[in-house]
C-alpha cells in the first residue's frame, strides 16, 4: 500500500532534485511497508538508507544552491541540519525499542512534502539560472557533470 503518492505541484523542474525526492518518497513509502508487516531488522534497514540517502541529497542539494549563490543557502542549510537531528532522534528511539511508526511517517511525509513544496520551490530560479549560465560550455561538461564532479570528486579534464 502506497503511504506517500506523489504530485505533480513537488516537481521543482530540476530532474536530477525531482529524482531524488522522489526516491526519498519511495524509501519513505517502503518504511511504511516494512513497519505495517512489523519487520524490526528491515525497518532498521530502511531507516539507515533513508538517512544516509537524505544526507547525500541535502549535500547535493547544498552544493547547487551554493554554486548557483542563492542568497538564503545558510538559512536552508539550517533547515536541513534541524531535520537531520530530528530523524538521527527518532532512531536513536528505535534503536532503544520504542515505537516511532506513526510520529515518524507522519513527521517525513508532512516535512518533506512542506519542504520541496515551499524551500526548495524558492531555490529553483537561482539554480536554474546558474544551470543555464554554466551549461553552454560544453568543455566543462555542463551544471550537472561540475556539481558531480564537486560532490564526487575527481579531476577536471
């Protein structure tokens, strides 16, 4: 059963961001899953990937807006390092048995959805103007290849 369905109004226009929200909230609905049938280990599982997955993307994510020099990225970043406090609580809960379903999901689905809907919406025309400025030069491989590049690491050729 689907606990989060996505909507077309969380489509940032940004595929490599519309791409990656929208894996969260397929972790986020196989959490559901694995919490309705009471499977501790896979719960566990899940949770740790959505954690681990959500700070690689909150990285990404923070690495564009600061390229791109959106003038609110701090204020951003704050919002994202409350959250990742308050989901490291929530498993630091779990991990102590507690029973976090229902405060967790409904903590995810509201944040996340408020988040891309309104923070991340207000990110969108500085990246894509700074997409569009660096993405005419091929030499350099475009927005996405330097934002990899600076989030991966590598060498420039």
């Amino acid at each position: 059963m689907t606990y989060m369905a996505w909507q077309d109004d969380l489509n940032t226009g940004i595929k490599v961001i519309d791409n990656q929200h929208w894996r969260i909230v397929e972790m986020i609905n196989h959490l559901h899953d694995a919490m309705e049938h009471r499977e501790r280990q896979e719960v566990s599982d899940i949770l740790d990937e959505l954690v681990d997955y959500t700070l690689s993307h909150f990285t990404f994510e923070e690495s564009l807006m600061e390229d791109a020099g959106y003038e609110f990225c701090r204020a951003h970043k704050r919002v994202h390092e409350v959250f990742v406090k308050r989901v490291s609580e929530y498993r630091l809960r779990f991990r102590a048995g507690e029973d976090i379903s229902k405060e967790l999901l409904h903590t995810l689905s509201h944040w996340l959805f408020n988040h891309i809907r309104n923070d991340d919406k207000a990110i969108v025309d500085s990246v894509r103007r700074h997409m569009h400025d660096v993405g005419g030069e091929p030499h350099q491989g475009g927005w996405l290849a330097n934002a990899l590049r600076r989030f991966f690491g590598g060498t420039r050729h």
